[in-house]
C-alpha cells in the first residue's frame, strides 16, 4: 500500500506535466492541511486581520493555478512553495493595506464609516519580510527554515524532510536565524 505522501508525488508529478485534473485532486487532497497551514500562519498577524484562512487558500490555489507547470519534487517541495506563496499573499495583501492607508486609493465614504478608518495597520510583517529577504541572500537555506517553521507550522522534523537536512541543521539555522532576524529588525 502507497503511503499518502507517495499518492500526492504521483497527483503533483501528473498535474506538473499538464494534467489539470490531478492539480484540483490534489487541492482536494492536501486542503486541509493547507489550510491549517493558512491558519497558523494567521495566528501570527494582528487579531483584528480581515484575510480569513479560507480566503488565503483559496489565493493560493489561484496563485498555484495561474502560473506555469512547475517540476514538482515532492510532497514537501510542494509545501514549501505553498508555505512561501502564503507569506507573499500575506506581505502583498499588507502593503496593499498600507498603500490605502496613506491615501493610494481616494473616494468618497459615508460619515458612518469614519470609525473603521483607524484601524492600525501592522507594519512587522512588512519588517519581517524585508528582513527575511536579505536573510535568504546571506543564507538561503536559513531562510527558507524560518518560512517552513515560523510561517509554515512545520516541526523540526518536518523542515528537516521537505529540506532533505538533519534535524540537527535544521536547529542551528532556526537560531541562527532567530538571532539575525531580530537584530536585523531592531
């Protein structure tokens, strides 16, 4: 008996060569853990986020399908480019915000919608990415350890497979990475 992680290889092997059925078999597939992994990266952002985790799977299965036929590995390599796309849906969705906040789309509004206008606006995701991409050109591996574990809900365990890299490894690049984001951030 095939284990489920074999079952997904096959769907993405077949939806990366062109076989569009097997993409949405494998959505139906792997949803809910992509949508425990929508959430849990959620978990991160400000308690009064409007981007639901069903909303954020659901652009990233628009993401996933518009772009071109990827070479899919594995399981995990499929993972970790859905963990990654989740973070840029995330980052986009907050510059977007931050862009309306300083005016980037003007019109009328209602007296009624005044109050809403204050919401706060949560600029350390926007610190944390830029930080994280000069992580990944100082080290790429350590970065892509912070998006599968931080963003991604991935255990050591977990890292470690979809990587190919020890559990060890994955340790000290998390500290590593840690250590560098803060100080990078501060």
């Amino acid at each position: 008996m095939a284990s489920p992680s074999h079952g997904v290889t096959k769907l993405l092997r077949s939806w990366g060569a062109g076989d569009d059925a097997a993409g949405r078999e494998l959505i139906e597939v792997v949803y809910k853990e992509l949508r425990r992994l929508a959430a849990h990266y959620l978990k991160a952002e400000r308690p009064d986020h409007t981007l639901q985790p069903t909303a954020l799977v659901h652009e990233l299965y628009l993401k996933l399908f518009s772009g071109e036929p990827v070479d899919w590995q594995n399981r995990g390599h499929f993972m970790a480019v859905a963990a990654r796309q989740l973070r840029h849906i995330v980052v986009d969705y907050a510059k977007h915000r931050h862009a309306l906040k300083r005016g980037g789309v003007q019109g009328k509004i209602s007296l009624e919608d005044v109050p809403e206008i204050g919401m706060v606006i949560d600029h350390r995701v926007l610190d944390l990415d830029s930080a994280l991409d000069k992580l990944g050109q100082l080290d790429a591996r350590a970065s892509q350890v912070v998006e599968l574990r931080y963003f991604g809900g991935f255990t050591e365990g977990e890292t470690a497979e979809v990587l190919g890299i020890s559990i060890a490894t994955v340790k000290r690049d998390w500290e590593f990475a840690r250590t560098w984001l803060l100080k990078e951030i501060e």
